[in-house]
C-alpha cells in the first residue's frame, strides 16, 4: 500500500510539473491607438511545436488576454506570419504555412468599456498554393 501511494505521489508531481509553464514564449504587440494585437508563441516541453494566440486588448493592458472573445486565432507552427491594421478596427492576419485551429472574423473587448468594441479580421494565407509549372512540347 505504501509503495502505490509513493507511486501516485511522484505521479501527481510529475504530472504538475509537466503541466506548468512553457519552456519558451513571447509576445509581440502591434499597437493601434487605443488598442493592439498581441501575438504570443509558446512552445512546451522542447516540443518543437511553436503554439500561436492572437488576441485584441487595450493598449494599457499588461496580461495577454483571457477571454476567448479577445483572441482571433489559435494554431501552431506558422511561417511568415504578419499581423497588421488596416483600420481602426480591421486587422489583417496573413502566413506562408502553418496550421489554424481556430480562427474568428471577430473579436470583442467589452471589460471597463460600457458598450463591447467589435474588431473584424481577416485570413490571408499563402499555403499549397505553390506555383503551377507549364510542362515542356514534347
């Protein structure tokens, strides 16, 4: 009985360590008066995979953002990934390649605002879409 308990005790730690923070992360802001998208990247465990959130938040936020109706896109593993406003409240979101798990046209910021602020995205993406090559007369 002692060695089961010993044996779930070192379990629980390894799996509470396991879960803890990233092994690598950063966030990049692009800012737009009031407002700014950030784009955090976080890779776990030396995985090699590099997951990717972007969110709207005020400008004076200093926490990337938690609610769900803040963030636009969800993936990992992106190449020449670029985010950029075209407008007050239009982002562009454009990359070579990579993997989008979830992805909102939209995004609302409605803490300490009396009425929601609605941000619209769209999706640029340049994958498989590789040149077509004119085969030679034979």
């Amino acid at each position: 009985m002692q060695k089961l308990q010993l044996f779930l005790a070192c379990a629980l730690l390894l799996a509470t360590a396991s879960c803890a923070k990233p092994t690598e992360e950063s966030v990049t802001e692009v800012k737009n008066g009031n407002f700014k998208v950030e784009v955090r990247s976080q890779e776990f465990h030396h995985s090699g995979v590099r997951n990717v959130d972007i969110c709207i938040a005020d400008a004076s936020s200093i926490e990337f953002p938690r609610d769900k109706s803040q963030c636009l896109l969800h993936g990992f593993d992106f190449s020449g990934l670029t985010v950029k406003w075209l407008s007050e409240r239009n982002i562009e979101i454009s990359f070579s390649c990579g993997r989008v798990l979830r992805f909102s046209n939209f995004a609302v910021i409605s803490k300490h605002h009396p009425l929601p602020i609605e941000f619209y995205a769209t999706l640029d993406d340049e994958c498989n879409t590789a040149p077509t090559r004119a085969s030679a007369p034979e």
